[in-house]
C-alpha cells in the first residue's frame, strides 16, 4: 500500500484502533489494516460482506470494531 494511501486511509477514518483504519462507507463499515492492506466490509451490527483478510485477523478486527464502534462517527438522520 502507498504511503499516500495510507495517510489518506488515517486522515479520513472514523477511528484507528491497533492499525487498522474503521470508516463509514454508505450504510457499512470498511476497516483496512494500514500495515498490509487487507480489509473488510461490514454491515453495522459487524456482519462480514467482504474481506480480504485470513479468519483469525478477522476475529481481530471484528474484536476492535465491536469495542470501539461506539466511537465512530454518526450521520445525522
């Protein structure tokens, strides 16, 4: 991954937790580890979509996201 990609990933994320980047797309979550550039696709109740990443880094990451979700960025209804 390209180091501008990796500070544009940090500059627009709603939350980094442990190096992975947490951000709204639309309705689902996106979280895209900055150190390999995996990621994954999720629905907001941490429903797997797509992931590009091996089941124990998504047990990870669904870890985080579950813990720190309620810190990330709400769109006003």
């Amino acid at each position: 991954m390209s180091e501008e990609l990796v500070r544009n990933l940090i500059t627009t994320s709603d939350v980094i937790v442990n190096g992975y980047a947490f951000n709204r797309l639309g309705e689902n979550v996106r979280a895209v580890n900055l150190n390999t550039g995996g990621a994954v696709v999720m629905l907001p109740d941490g429903t797997v979509s797509e992931a590009s990443m091996d089941d124990v880094e998504l047990s990870i990451v669904l870890d985080y996201y579950r813990r720190n979700s309620k810190f990330m960025a709400v769109e006003n209804a």
